[in-house]
C-alpha cells in the first residue's frame, strides 16, 4: 500500500507541475493572440494582408514579440506535457480566451459585454472539474515505446484521416471559401494541431527521458517525431494568422480552442490510451469539465462584438438596384442597371482628389 500511495502521489505532483505550466501557457498565448493581431493590422495597413497571402508581417516588429510572447506560452505548454496527460492540459488552454478576451476589449476595441464574464467563470469551473478528475498517465519507458503506440491500427487511421482533411482544407477549400468561411482556416489549424500534440509530447518525454539519464537521441524516431512537431506547427502558424487576419479575435479563438481541445482529446485518447482503467464516473467528470468550458467559450463568442475586417465579398459586383458614378481626369461615366429601383449612386473619386 505504501509504494502504491508513493506512486499516486508522484503522478499527482506531476500532474499538478503539468497543470501550472498549462495555466501559464494560456496566459502567454492569450497575451500573443492580442499583440499579433495589433501587428497583423499595422502591417495590414502598409500593404498586403495576410488574410490575402501577404506576408509583410514578417517585417513589423510588434508581430514578432507576439510570436516570442507565444514562443514562451509554447514551451511552457511543450513542458506540461512531459508531466501531465493532454487530457489535462490541453483544456487548460481555455485560460486564453479569457485573457485574449479581456485585453482585446481594452486593446482593439472588440467589445466584451457583461454577460461575458459568465462565460469566463464557466471556463474557470470547467478547468477546475478537469484538473481534479484528471487521469494519473504513465510515462513510457522510451521512444520506441511512443513509436509503437503511434503505429497502432486505430492511430495511424486517425492520422491519415487528418493528413486527408487537411490537405483537402488547404488545396481546394482554402483558395475559394477561406476569405468567407472561418472554419476553413480554423480547421485546418485544429486538425494539424492534434498531430502537432502528440508528436510534441513524444519528444517532450524524449527529453525527459534523456534528462534523466536514458538517452533518447539515438532512436530514428525521436528526431521524426521532431521533424514531424516543426512540420506540423508551421502549418499552424501561417493558417492561424490567416485566421486572425480575416475574422475577429472574438471569433477565432473560441472555434479554434472548441476544435483544437476536441480533437486533440480525441488524439490522446486513441493513440495513449489516457481514459484506460479510469472509472466511468472520473471519465464522465472530465468530459461533464470539458463540456463546461465550451459552453463558456460559447458564451464568451456570443456576447462580442463582430470584426470590421475587409472580406472578400467586399469586392463583389455592386447589386443592379445601384447606381454608379465615377469621377476622375474631367471624364464623367454613369451606368443605370435597372431603372424601375430606387436611385442609390455611388461616387468612386480617385485618391489624388481627395
């Protein structure tokens, strides 16, 4: 009984070290998703929009302590997951969309009403219920251990089933719905980011491993699994700052958390086997936890406001019920689609005089 009481609580000081990193992930990466967005607009405005494939971002300054802001939220949510299951901390991150929240309503002007403070304390007893029903996971002995849970039948078609999603996502509907549908870009981000969490934490617990004395670098898999982490979250990095770019922070960041946390779940449960030997009551608890939190993340995305950003609809052909006038070196054109509607004219003047 006592190695057994010994046991149970190094896993639940592991867990509690992984909980903590997780909290302090989401508040970096909450404080990123705002300094990004303030650096998406400021390049936006000097040219291309990376909503439209620009990529001028990449010289505005304040974008990139955004991305060093999340880089440090990364890591330390990269080391939560070498001490804790992502059933636990993967719903944690939920913690960022009420710190996004609250600082894009004083920041960018994107409006959080009263009601979504309910949101927020929804998301906070949810991640509550989940820290305290949390499986106490096993930390396999070495990679090729991770390696041949990853090729298990029943993983390796979930993988491939994402790989085909997504890739479907970014060939064909990205190019024609990804300026009108948010779940394109979001999808995309979620589905690729389920695969970027379970490669992170094989070699999160390679590192661990190694650390302690048992090294890990000589197996070929830890350095796919680190190949396919840098793979997986590039992809990530430039759908969610298409993301961002196109639809409101208020927007995003709840689908992007609901999907993410979803199908990372679902990853975890598939390829590391997390709910395996839990009651029926704890698994309930934790899902009862999860569910909590999404209605909060609901909650929070019902009460704000939506984004002024230019779309491409913004550019279709004006309805025939309108008029147009343009106005510029002394010519004067005026076009009449329908003379039975009520005049509305547009004057197009060109920017020299104005």
């Amino acid at each position: 009984m006592s190695s057994d009481d010994a046991g149970g609580g190094d896993l639940f000081a592991a867990n509690l070290k992984g909980s903590l990193l997780a909290v302090a992930s989401s508040a970096f990466i909450g404080v990123s998703f705002i300094v990004k967005k303030k650096g998406l607009r400021r390049a936006g405005a000097a040219g291309s929009r990376a909503g439209v494939g620009g990529y001028g971002y990449l010289l505005e300054p304040l974008w990139w302590v955004g991305m060093v802001t999340m880089l440090v939220g990364e890591i330390a949510n990269f080391i939560a997951y070498m001490f804790a299951p992502a059933v636990l901390v993967t719903p944690l991150g939920a913690l960022s969309i009420i710190v996004s929240a609250v600082l894009a309503h004083f920041t960018l002007n994107e409006k959080l009403q009263r009601v979504g403070v309910l949101g927020c304390v929804l998301c906070i007893v949810g991640s509550t219920v989940i820290i305290l029903h949390a499986p106490q996971e096993r930390t396999p002995s070495s990679v090729d251990e991770i390696w041949h849970l990853a090729v298990q039948p029943d993983f390796l078609c979930y993988a491939a089933s994402a790989i085909a999603v997504s890739l479907f996502l970014m060939i064909y509907c990205a190019p024609r719905y990804g300026q009108m549908n948010i779940m394109v870009y979001v999808g995309i981000c979620s589905v690729i980011g389920s695969l970027t969490v379970m490669s992170i934490k094989a070699v999160g617990i390679a590192i661990k491993l190694t650390i302690e004395g048992i090294n890990q670098a000589g197996y070929f898999q830890t350095w796919l699994f680190a190949v396919v982490s840098v793979t997986c979250i590039a992809i990530q990095l430039v759908y969610l700052n298409k993301a961002l770019d196109t639809f409101n922070t208020a927007v995003v960041s709840p689908i992007y958390y609901a999907m993410f946390t979803t199908l990372t779940i679902l990853a975890s449960a598939i390829m590391f086997k997390d709910w395996s030997g839990q009651s029926a009551s704890k698994i309930a608890s934790e899902i009862c936890g999860f569910l909590t939190v999404l209605a909060g993340t609901l909650v929070l995305h019902s009460t704000r406001e939506p984004d002024q950003t230019l779309s491409a609809d913004l550019y279709a052909p004006l309805p025939p019920k309108i008029y147009w006038h343009i106005q510029g070196n002394g010519d004067i054109g005026k076009q009449k689609e329908d003379e039975s509607l009520p005049r509305d004219i547009i004057t197009v003047r060109p920017l020299e005089m104005l």
